[in-house]
C-alpha cells in the first residue's frame, strides 16, 4: 500500500516559530503508586473522521528512548507493523496489547533504527508519519527555545509585556538552565564581543532589563506595560503596580542574580538589590507567611543572601500540616522548596528529608496515574500536562528514576501527537501540526513554551 503523501514528508523536523544535598543522585527505595484525574480537552473544534485511529508523536521518537503507538480501539487484531515511509517495507511486527479502557496500544521500544515511518494495522489502517533518531529532543529544543526569544522580545517591543506571566516563563528558563546547564550552549557574539555566556542567560539578562523597567522608586513592581502613550521617563506607558507582580519579581529576580553572579558579579549585585528593594516593599503590605507565592521568594533570597529574614518566612510555612499538600497543588511551593533542597546556606536536614518524601508521593502519584489513563497522561489539557511534567523533571532531578523517564517523554509525545486529536501542538512541519488544524500551538503561551524547554532539557 503506497501512500504517496507520506514521501514528500521532510526528514528535518524545522520550527516556524547544596546543603541538603545539591543534585546528586540518590536511591529511590518507596513503590510510586497514585491515582487518576480527567478534565476536558480544551480544544474547540471536533476530532475529525479521517483523524488516524493510530496515534503517534509526530516529531518522532529518541533511538533509545520509549517507543508506544496508541489505538483507540480495543478490538484491532493481535499485530501492528512498522513500516519505512520509502518504500512502504515492513521493519518491525509488534504486539497489540489492550489497555482495558477501550483502547490499545503498541511497543516498538527495540527498534532503534533511525529513519522515517508510519505503524499500520489491517483493522485501523495507518498512522501518521514520524522519526526515530538521536537529535529529535535536541531539535525541539532548539526550536523551543527560539519560540520563547522571539515570543519574549514581541512582548517587550510591542507595549504588551506582563510582569508576572514574564516572570512566570523566566522561572521555568532559569530552572531549566540551572538543573540541566549542559543542555544549553555558548552564546558566542554580542554587542560587547566574544564571550562565554551561554545564549539562554544572555536572553534572559534582555528580559530581566525589560523587568527592572517596571519597578518604580518605591520598589514596587508594575503590572507590566500598555501600547499607547509613552511616559516621559522610561518610554513605556506603566499599568498599576501590584503586590503580585512585585513578589513575583523579587522571586525571579534573585534567581538570575544567583545564576547569572558566575559570569557578572557586578549586574548580579545590582539585580540582587532591586530584588530586595521589592520584598521590602511588598512586606510593607503584605504578610509573607499567608502567601505561596513570598515562600518562593524567600527561598531565592535566603539561598543567595543567608539572610535569617527570609529563613523565617520558609520557617514558618515548613511545620504546617497541609505543607505536603501545598507541594504537590501548588507550584510557588514546589519551587521554593526545591529551592530550599539546593541551598549552601544553613538548612533543616529533617525539612531537608521532608521535601524528598512528599516530592517522591507526588511523583509517584503523577505516574501511576497516567499509567492508567487512555493517552498516557493524567489530564488532557496542556496546562495541566506541563504542570504534571514539572514536578516530574524536578523531582528526578533530586532523586533519578529511569521508569520515570519513560512518564515524562508521554507528557511530550501527547503534546506532539499522541492526544484525541492527533494534532502536534508544537512544531508547524510534522504532517498534522497545529498550523494544518488551526489550533493554537502550544507557544502561543510564553509559560508553556518556558514549561517545554524544561520537559525537554531533562529529557
């Protein structure tokens, strides 16, 4: 069976668009079991009749990497076959399994052959086509983080610039760098010349400049920026300033300042002080210990600073009895506790063990419960499939699992393709992209883009 429109398919995937132990690698010793959750698929339009029954990630598999085709069908026949785009030849016969909620699925994790294919199944038919190779994460990547510079600067350059949703991607970058800085190469020219920063921290330095533009004397950060008319002393026209957008700041700010110290101590020290500027200012107005979002905060600050005022804000949220509850609902105390985990300065080895324990629930949850759901992933919306991928990258950061791995690529290989509608959400040149649907890719959110490149940096 030919199928002429998969030969023209291109080969290259393109885009359009510390104290408490550091990170070292610890052995997992507790059974991750957990349970399940369903929300809607927040796509609008429906699933199409011609949508493949055989679901792949559309960008492709890593050679070494997991390897599942998805069939939503249950009653299929006991084979599938792989087979070469080429010439249509059968490279591989695999075993259909039931999941036992009306689908199937498919492993081809042994075959390790680089080139392009599409899975065909007499009942169903055929897949889309995909790769397998060794430089599909790398290019995603790559082209991710492109979307992020690009989308970033627009935003900044358009009089449209959020604080806080910039602050909210710049954390996830920043994360991203810091737990897995060999993912991200030299940045090479600038304006000043040759130099050894890596491009991601020099992209970030441009957003942190855009940031400290919103910050008025008082230390207080601006809601962000609006197109119109310009204001006089910094060329942008300011919206209200927020206690939100001002402990966000603080938070991010002290974060870069902490990074960024390695290769500029002296635009560090200078973040650093802003960064403070804007805690006092928001403690003059808030209280730090009845928000999630001054714990993170302060976990920044004190891992920089060892100053024994932030210490007490984490001091005060760590003995709450709902704290594992928060860790696992509530990003600002993941982040801040993970924080906390790669901290120099003094800590409690006891809160230290604490944070482990219930970071290892939590993942443990997140994996049994998309080992049990239809698409391989808890909940079928983006958001909340980047939230789930989070806290497995930073958990595995801490204590390594390599059966979590194989969780973390099926949140990346829903967003490519393996999802009801059998669209790529990422890249625009795989054969059922976002731009061939008229769905809105997945970059079209500078957190979520920010969110990918973390998932695809430890993967």
């Amino acid at each position: 069976m030919k199928r002429a429109r998969l030969t023209a398919l291109l080969l290259a995937l393109m885009f359009s668009l510390g104290a408490c132990g550091g990170d070292e690698t610890l052995e997992q010793t507790s059974e991750e079991t957990g349970g399940t959750e369903t929300t809607e698929s927040p796509v609008s339009f429906p699933v199409d009749a011609a949508v493949p029954l055989a679901l792949v990630d559309l960008n492709g598999y890593e050679t070494g990497g997991e390897k599942t085709v998805l069939f939503r069908s249950d009653a299929i026949g006991e084979t599938f076959e792989l087979r070469s785009v080429t010439d249509d030849s059968v490279v591989y016969t695999g075993a259909v399994r039931a999941t036992g909620g009306g689908m199937s699925y498919g492993r081809f994790t042994e075959f390790q052959t680089g080139g392009t294919y599409y899975v065909f199944n007499e009942t169903i038919g055929t897949s889309y086509a995909f790769r397998i190779g060794a430089d599909i994460y790398a290019e995603l990547l790559s082209g991710s983080l492109s979307q992020f510079y690009s989308a970033a600067r627009e935003a900044e350059e358009s009089g449209s610039g959020d604080t806080t949703v910039l602050c909210d991607a710049l954390r996830d970058l920043l994360l991203a760098y810091e737990m897995y800085p060999a993912r991200f190469a030299d940045g090479g020219d600038t304006a000043a010349g040759e130099n050894d920063i890596p491009e991601v921290l020099e992209e970030a330095r441009r957003a942190v400049e855009w940031l400290l533009q919103m910050q008025d004397a008082g230390g207080a950060f601006h809601a962000g920026d609006l197109s119109g008319e310009e204001d006089s002393n910094v060329g942008l026209t300011l919206r209200e300033t927020t206690p939100e957008s001002t402990i966000c700041a603080a938070g991010v700010l002290a974060r870069f300042a902490f990074v960024y110290g390695a290769h500029d101590t002296v635009y560090a020290e200078e973040v650093l002080s802003r960064a403070e500027q804007a805690w006092d200012s928001y403690t003059a107005v808030r209280t730090p210990l009845q928000d999630p979002a001054a714990f993170a905060a302060a976990a920044e600050l004190y891992r920089i600073t060892g100053d024994r005022r932030y210490e007490m804000v984490l001091a005060g949220f760590f003995p709450r009895e709902d704290f594992g509850t928060l860790l696992a609902e509530n990003t600002e105390i993941l982040y801040g506790s993970a924080t906390y985990l790669e901290t120099q300065q003094p800590v409690n080895p006891e809160v230290c063990n604490a944070i482990r324990t219930h970071m290892t629930a939590d993942a443990a949850e997140i994996a049994e419960g998309a080992q049990q759901a239809d698409y391989l992933v808890r909940a079928q919306d983006a958001d909340k499939v980047l939230s789930d991928a989070l806290r497995l990258c930073v958990m595995n950061h801490f204590i390594f699992r390599q059966e979590r791995v194989g969780v973390m690529e099926n949140h990346l290989h829903y967003l490519c393709g393996r999802n009801p509608e059998a669209t790529d959400y990422i890249t625009e040149s795989s054969e059922n992209s976002w731009k061939r649907t008229g769905a809105e890719p997945l970059f079209a959110s500078l957190p979520h883009t920010a969110r990918l490149v973390l998932l695809l940096a430890a993967l």
